[in-house]
C-alpha cells in the first residue's frame, strides 16, 4: 500500500468513527449525569407516577445513600405514556394522509403543476415545529376545545378513549393532530421520490395488460412502498418522539397522571426536560438534574429502541 | 512619472478605508463604553420592568438593560449562575438554597398580589366567594365540580353549573406558584401535608388540569378553556379585565370576603412589613386584619453581592436605589399601572441597607 493510501483510510476511518463515537459519548455522558438518579429512584422511575421535587424550603436528607430534598421522588410512566400514545396518534393520521399526499402528488396532478406542489410539500417539512406549535396554540386550541371535541366525544360516548370528557382542547389529540401535521409532509416527500423512481417498464407493462390507472396505483406501484414506507415511518416517528416546542405549547403539561382518554392533557419526555430544567435548577441537591438527566437517557434509549424495533421489522428479503 | 503618481493616487481611497476603519473601531470602543445590565425571571414584574427600564435608561445613557419573562424559576436559577445581574422572582430563596448561595441578596423592590380568576360562561361578572379550603379542593380532586356542595354555600343564590372545573396551574418555576401553594398550605391542612408550597409543587393527578407557562399563558388557557380556574399576578389585572374572566373575592384570616383593591392589600402589608427580618425574606401570605388581603408578596431582585467589578457594581446599585425612590421607580404614576405598592418606609430602609452590601 502506498503512503498516501494509507494516509486516506486512516482519515477516512477517524471521519467515519466520529458518527458512532458520539453516540457513545453521549451516551456515557448521560449515563454518568443520571447515575445518582438511578441509584436513588430504581426501576420505579420507569414505572409510576410521582415526579416530585419535595419540599423546596425544608432541609435535605439522606435517602438510598443521596442527598435529596424531604419527600422527593422521580418516576415518569406518565410521560413514557404521553410521548408514546401521542406519537402513535400522529402515526395513525400521518401515515394514510402522506402516501395518499405523495400518490397524488407523483400520478394524479398534472405534470406542470407537479414540480410547484412538490416544492410546496417540501417547503412544509422545512417549517419550524415551534410555528406550528403557536398555531396549534392561538388557532386549533380554541377551534377545537369549542367546536370539534364536545361533539366528537358526544357521539363517540361509549367508546373507550373517544368518549367524554371533551377537555378544554389541551391534550393528547390536539398534540397528536399537529405532530401529524408535521410528519404528513415529511412522508409524502419521501414516498413521491420512491413511487417516481418505479421503473417506466413496469408502468408499461401494466398498461399492456390492459390496467388502468388506479389497479397499476394498487397493483404495481404500492407493493413497491412498503420499504420507504416503513423507513420513512421510522423517520417521522423518531421526530414525533423528541418533539418539544410544539408539544409543550399544546399538550397541557398534565403532571403525575395518566391520560384518561384522547381529549386529557399529556406530557412528553421532551417538553417535559425544557419546562421543568429550570425548577429542577434549583433543587440544592441537584437530585432533581440528574433525574432530568435520567429522563433524556431514557429518551434516547427509546428512540434507539424504536429504530431497532422498526430494523426488525422490515421484510429481509426487501433489506438488500 | 506616470508610474509613479499611480500609487498616489491609490493611496487616497485607502486612507479613506484606514479612516473609515477607525472610525468604526471608535464607534465600537463607544458602545463597549455603556454598560448592559440583564434582568430575566418572574412574569408578574416583568411589565413593571419594562416600565422602569425606559424610563430609566432616558436618564441614564450609560447604562442600556435588557428584560426577559421567563418565571421566576428562571430569574432564581440565572442570577445565582451569574448569568444576569438581576434575577426577578415573587418568592424567597430557601433556607437550603441561601446555604448553598450565600452570596445572594433578596432585594425586594414593591408589593405585589395575586387574583384567582375564573372563566365561568354567564358568571364571569360575578364575584364568586372563594376560601382556602375549597380552592385546595378544586385542585386537589376533592371538589370536581362547579356545583359542589361547598362551592354551593359560600355563594348562596348563584346558579352553578353542574360541570367539570378545569384547573390550570403554573408549568415552569414560579413565584406566583409558591405564593399561591402556601395560600393553601396556610388554610388547608390536607394541601399543607400532602402538597406543600414551593415555586413548583408536586400537583395532584386531578384529570383534566392542565398546565400553562407565565402568567400570559394562566390568562389565555383561561380564555380557551371554558369552566376553567388559575391563580394570576396582578399586573395582569388589565388583561383579565380585558378578556371579561371573572375574580373571585377571597376569604381571609379574619374570616371576610375580600377583593384586591386600594385598602386590603395596604392592610395586609401593614400587619406584615414590621415583622420583615434583616435578610427581608418572609411570607406576607395570609396576613391577619379585618381588612387584609389573604395573598400579597415582595417582589424581589435576585442579586449577587460581589460583582465582578466596582464599575457594574456601582450601576447595579444605582439602579436598585431609583428602582425603590418614591421619586424614582416607586412612584405611584409606576406602581398604579401595574397594580403594585410602593415599598413602606421601614422596608425601603432595610433594602437600602441590602443594596449597600453589593460591591
């Protein structure tokens, strides 16, 4: 091997080593952060309901060998619970809205027209989540908690998770709608690339058999989705997941409680680390850091197990 | 000659750069020259702030302070890294917390109060009559309805509806939170145990309360959310107001219903103000007095005592001592536009003593 060679493979490794590397190191980072956390709080951080600074203006005490404030406590499953039924929720009305999107936008429109309403589509997933988050606030809220979930919940009395209580427009669905929103122009843009490069000799060959439009739509051009659909779906939930102006400008902020149905304020892990690091800044233990130190090392193992759940799932023979 | 003069006349225009150049450098030399204060924390003295800091900047050219709403968990969690100079905040810092900080003044600047608001459709011009007891009920779960039993007999003759109260609580670290809680903790021995007070507490799992952040955001999930309740500084009087939410009358220690107004919350802070210890940190919640207003506060200025230099010191100190002038900022034409008080002249002289301690 000559000198340069070598010169480029060890570069080329050190570049290469940074993406992994880093993940490693935040991982330690975190891991290192939220070990007093972990001691004191156990397996029942992932498990109950009881995020609680204790009392700010009385004196530490030792618990579990950590100096803590009298009466604290720190378990999330409500808002392992709200990052999760809210993405879900997204995902479920994302998903139909976004392949519907981008079989429109790549067979139906005409050819002129496409290009501009791609370049729209695309423009859509470029838009700050935090704008969509104030207009989820100033214009859904209202719209929603006055004229949509009174009778949604009315008519849907009876059925568990959509009956009543409507709420007061904060909560799981509204948190849900706008995380659709975003994830809907994120998947159509993707999915339109995928259904445009289907060969030009299949869509022949359809039409050859005497197809029409819709059965080469159902009958050729779907089945080739499901790769970029399940990819991309992962991509669009991996945003719903670590979501956080928009979510904590909708969702309600429910503390210490699971959401009773659709309509209940919810929290998320993200939302849930920016509104209360600067309460948890002043707990004099600092108990209360690590333990949002715990809920990002959390958020970060979910994530990863979200994209492994998701490898898993799609078709071997398609992987190649 | 021709090859010469060339240069020459190159020379011309980059003088004018060089000059230009330095020019700029002098003008930035300028702007070095006046000093930035920063002050970001309690959403209740933020409009006072912004009040004060025109005014005060017009006089004194030298020294330009920018001003940040972000709660008073915030201003605490700043001022105490040294990353602004002044930390707004409704409440005290902790025993604990000065232990760990004892480099921190609280400085109060003016009197404060805070309203519980309500968005009642049909009865928002009603003064609901409100005490501890069934406040701490609304947000604890025990009371899940307007038309509850107890909410029914202290207002006799109003037609309560029979629907879900939905309670809107502070999200992020608050001053009006911890004076709102030990409001609580004062009169209900449940809250007292269970809950407790601090600019967060551990509220309780009640379905469908929701949480807002700053007092903008307790007003407007009160204009969204029908049949909603929340506790709000009164500096946003103007904006409740506005918005037509109703304010209840709160029962107070001597036992009558009282609104915040000219007389009740001077009360209180008379049967508080000589009780003020040297440090000024204490709790004027639930004062006692026929008149008294049950929820009044200092509003406080978190500062460091040793500053980096005598320079900043000096403006800080400056500045704090107009703030609290009855000629300066705690002229009435300030305070009357925000609904504070001014500070009495016992406390104003225990927090010039605090501002001499900052060098």
């Amino acid at each position: 091997m000559r000198p340069s060679d070598a010169l480029f493979r060890v570069t080329v490794t050190l570049f290469a080593a940074v993406i992994p590397l880093s993940l490693l190191v935040l991982l330690l980072f975190l891991l290192h952060d939220a070990w007093p956390a972990i001691r004191f709080n156990g397996v029942d951080f992932l498990f109950k309901n009881a995020w609680n600074l204790g009392n700010q203006y009385g004196n530490p005490v030792t618990v579990h060998g950590q100096q803590v404030m009298p009466g604290a406590s720190f378990a999330i499953l409500f808002l392992i619970v709200g990052t999760l039924a809210s993405s879900l929720i997204a995902l479920l009305l994302a998903v139909p809205l976004g392949v519907g999107a981008a079989i429109f936008l790549a067979e139906a429109v005409p050819a002129g027209l496409r290009s501009y309403l791609a370049l729209l589509v695309e423009l859509l997933a470029s838009v700050p989540s935090v704008v969509f988050g104030l207009w989820g606030y100033v214009v859904l809220i209202p719209l929603l908690a006055h004229h949509v979930y009174p009778h949604l919940a009315r008519w849907l009395s009876g059925v568990p998770f959509l009956g009543p209580p409507p709420g007061s427009g904060y909560g799981l669905l509204t948190a849900g709608i706008v995380l659709a929103l975003m994830c809907v122009p994120l998947i159509a843009a993707n999915l339109r690339e995928a259904i445009e490069a289907t060969p030009q000799a299949l869509r022949e060959a359809g039409l050859a058999v005497g197809a029409t439009r819709f059965e080469i739509v159902r009958k050729i051009i779907l089945p080739r989705l499901r790769l970029p659909l399940i990819g991309v779906s992962t991509l669009a939930l991996g945003r719903a997941l670590g979501e956080t102006m928009a979510v904590l400008m909708i969702s309600g902020n429910a503390l210490n409680i699971l959401p009773g149905n659709i309509y209940s304020p919810i929290s998320t892990m993200a939302s849930f680390m920016v509104s209360q690091l600067d309460s948890a800044l002043q707990d004099p233990t600092n108990m209360a850091v690590y333990g949002i130190a715990e809920i990002g090392l959390a958020l970060l193992l979910l994530s990863l197990l979200v994209n492994a759940v998701a490898r898993v799932l799609m078709p071997r023979g398609l992987s190649a | 000659m021709t090859h010469r003069s060339q240069p020459t006349r190159l020379r011309a225009p980059r003088f004018a750069l060089l000059a230009a150049a330095a020019g700029l450098l002098a003008a930035g030399s300028a702007a070095a020259a006046t000093l930035t204060l920063n002050e970001t924390g309690s959403s209740l003295l933020y409009p006072l702030f912004n009040l004060w800091v025109p005014a005060y900047t017009k006089a004194h050219p030298g020294v330009q302070i920018n001003t940040a709403s972000t709660g008073s968990g915030t201003g605490i969690a700043q001022s105490i890294e040294g990353l602004v100079q002044f930390g707004a905040s409704d409440a005290y810092l902790s025993d604990a917390q000065m232990k760990k900080n004892p480099e921190m003044l609280n400085i109060p600047v003016a009197i404060s109060s805070q309203m519980i608001n309500y968005n009642l459709p049909g009865l928002n011009n009603v003064h609901l009559k409100l005490n501890g007891t069934t406040v701490a009920g609304m947000y604890d779960g025990r009371i899940r309805y307007w038309d509850n039993a107890a909410l029914k007999q202290l207002n006799p003759g109003v037609n309560l509806p029979h629907h879900l109260i939905v309670t809107v609580h502070r999200t992020d670290g608050s001053g009006d939170t911890f004076m709102f809680s030990q409001f609580l903790s004062f009169t209900d021995k449940t809250w007292a145990q269970k809950v407790g007070y601090g600019t967060s507490v551990n509220w309780p799992a009640v379905p469908g309360a929701i949480g807002a952040n700053g007092n903008p955001g307790m007003v407007s999930a009160l204009r969204n959310a029908p049949y909603s309740i929340a506790y709000v500084g009164v500096s946003f009087k103007n904006q409740t107001e506005k918005d037509g939410l109703g304010e209840a009358m709160l029962q107070n220690r001597a036992g009558r219903f009282v609104m915040i107004n000219e007389k009740t919350v001077p009360a209180a802070a008379a049967a508080m103000v000589p009780k003020t210890p040297r440090d000024e940190r204490i709790s004027m919640i639930y004062a006692p007095g026929a008149e008294s207003y049950p929820i009044i506060n200092y509003e406080y200025v978190m500062v460091k005592r040793d500053q980096p230099d005598a320079q900043q010191a000096a403006a800080i100190k400056q500045f704090l001592t107009w703030a609290v002038s009855p000629q300066g900022g705690n002229a009435l034409g300030f305070l009357k536009q925000v609904n504070f008080l001014p500070l009495p002249a016992s406390a104003r002289a225990l927090t010039l003593a605090q501002i001499g301690q900052i060098r």
